[in-house]
C-alpha cells in the first residue's frame, strides 16, 4: 500500500474518527497479521522533479531549475539531475500562496466593499 502525502492531510469527518488511509493501513495490516504474515512499514522521502514542481505551481521547469541554482529552492541531486522533497514543494506553495493572497488582498477588498 502506498499513501500519497496528500491523503495523509485529509482530516476525518468525526474529531474521534480515524482519517481513511489509516483504517485501509489497519485494516492491511490486520488481515496480514491474522494469515501469519510479517508486516513492516517504511517510508522514503518523496521526491519531485524540476518539471513536476514548475507544472504544480504554474512556473516553468527552468525557473524551478534557476530558483534551486540561487539557493531559493532546496533539492538533493540524484545521480546528476535535481530532485525536490516534497516537504521543499509543500514550503514554496505556501509562500507562493501568501504572496498571492497578500498581492491581491486590497483588490479583493475593493471588489467587496467597494
């Protein structure tokens, strides 16, 4: 089973409730436990491309590539070619949407209240 990082930030509909992904996971491990199966969990540390992260925030791959040549942006190489972890994209959409949201908030404000 593998979860997607963003499923993992659904929160459940019930304060008590356990989200989706974690009553599959239990439910996997469970099952796996009562047919006499060894269960291990891991996990890596995703990792996105230049391309990937540009397409995500609507930039291009070689501003991405320029941003982690100036050191805005962090990536590990893999081999020779830049990966970014996707804590690191997760960052930059956060700020990218507060500066959105701070550039734009007089013209909502006028727009609402004239």
């Amino acid at each position: 089973m593998t979860l997607d990082p963003d499923q993992v930030d659904q929160t459940p509909a019930a304060a008590d409730a356990l989200p989706n992904w974690a009553g599959d996971l239990l439910g996997r491990v469970r099952a796996a436990a009562e047919a006499g199966e060894t269960v291990t969990v891991t996990s890596d540390v995703r990792m996105l491309t230049p391309a990937q992260v540009g397409r995500r925030l609507g930039l291009s791959r070689s501003t991405v590539t320029r941003r982690v040549a100036k050191g805005e942006i962090h990536a590990v190489m893999v081999g020779n070619r830049h990966r970014i972890p996707y804590p690191e994209y997760q960052r930059i959409w956060r700020e990218l949407a507060q500066r959105i949201a701070a550039d734009s908030a007089e013209d909502v404000e006028a727009e609402l209240f004239g």
